[in-house]
C-alpha cells in the first residue's frame, strides 16, 4: 500500500503507532458501526476498521491500486447494514455516486434507515442482484462493480452485472468467500478457480489478495475489463 496513491477523501496515517486508514466524513456527526472518529485541519476523518470492511482487509494487505476514487460510480452488490459503503460513499464524495443492492429485507432496512437515508451520493436497490435487469435506478454505466454476496454463484452473479452495467475499461472488486462455495476445498484451489472464470470472461486478472488475517479464507479479486 503506497501512501502516495491515496486522495483527500481516503488517507492512511499512523495512529498509535499502528498504520491505520480514514475516510473523509460525508456527514460529519454522524457515525455507522460506533468506529472512531479524529479532526484533521479542521475536517472530521472516520477510522475504517479492516476486521469490519474487507475492502480496508485488502488495502492494508497490499492492494497495489485502488480503482475507488473521488467522483466515481460504483455498483455495490451485497451492501448488508452499509459499514463498507458508507466508507466508500465518503471516498467517492459528493459528486460520486453508489448505487447499493441489498435483497435480505432485515440488513436492507438498517442499510437505508441508517446510512443511505443520511446520504445523498447512495440510492438504496432492494433487489436481488441474481436480476440485475429489475433494477430501475441505475440510469448510467459505473466505473467500479463491487461484488460482496455468500453465495456459491457469486462470482456468476458479479459478471451477469458487470455484462449489464460496467463500462468499458471499469474494474471488477469481487470478493471470493471460499467457504460459500466449498466449505471442504482448499481456499487457494477455489480463489484460482474464480480467477479462471473471469479470466474465461475476458476479464485481466490485476490482482488477487487474501484477507488472513481480517477474514479468514477470504480474498478479493481485483480485475479490468
């Protein structure tokens, strides 16, 4: 992880003497998961917990670039109660935009009430992300599909969205959970096996990062179309 590649809205800093990352706050006052907040000049930063967020699990293990930056267009898939959105809603900023999918009624309700109601730059989708063509307010193409479901088809269910909604050149953010899709394989056997079906999609593989010690038997897959 290269401090160098980071924006205003996303920094990583030391905070008693551990490498932490914080995002800028896009509603300063206001928290998601009870984490921590800290001024910086004057502007409120949230700390990003990577035993919470997968995304932050995968900056702190050494992604080498991250696609998600200011102004962008993200389709989030699996948003559950919004603690990675929210984080993701701060990077993008106020000119960004995350459209979330969530289909489980009970995490869908507390991702709306308590993060995307707070949120201009989100629009809550409660559909199921097996049907990206029911979704009707996705009215452009994004720069990003991040796809975080525990489903055996998910890495399935992330290019049937990719196909309908990622523009040319977009990247893909896929979250491999190994045990969803074989709790009895060897977690490296299924990350390759996943990479071999993007890559049979016409997706280049950029890179792959396990998440140990965050998430165990979790990685997450980053790759270009």
């Amino acid at each position: 992880m290269k401090r160098e590649n980071f924006q205003t809205t996303l920094r990583v800093i030391d905070i008693d003497g551990e490498t932490r990352l914080i995002t800028l706050n896009l509603v300063p006052g206001q928290k998601v998961y009870n984490e921590r907040t800290i001024l910086i000049e004057g502007s409120e930063f949230r700390i990003w917990d990577p035993f919470r967020s997968k995304l932050a699990a995968a900056l702190l293990k050494g992604m080498r670039d991250m696609p998600i930056v200011e102004n962008g267009k993200i389709l989030y898939l699996g948003t559950s109660t919004g603690t990675t959105p929210s984080h993701v809603s701060d990077i993008i900023g106020k000119q960004g935009i995350l459209f979330g999918v969530e289909v489980a009624s009970r995490v869908a309700r507390e991702f709306v009430e308590n993060v995307a109601s707070k949120r201009s730059n989100i629009i809550p989708i409660i559909k199921d992300a097996r049907k990206p063509e029911e979704y009707s307010s996705i009215y452009t193409k994004v720069d990003i599909v991040y796809c975080d479901i525990a489903q055996p088809d998910q890495t399935q269910i992330a290019i049937l969205n990719c196909d309908k909604y990622l523009k040319k050149g977009g990247t893909l953010i896929l979250v491999v959970k190994a045990r969803s899709i074989d709790s009895l394989r060897e977690p490296s056997i299924i990350f390759r096996e996943e990479s071999a079906k993007l890559e049979e999609c016409n997706f280049d593989i950029k890179q792959l990062i396990r998440l140990d010690p965050f998430d165990k038997d979790h990685a997450i897959i980053i790759a270009a179309r």
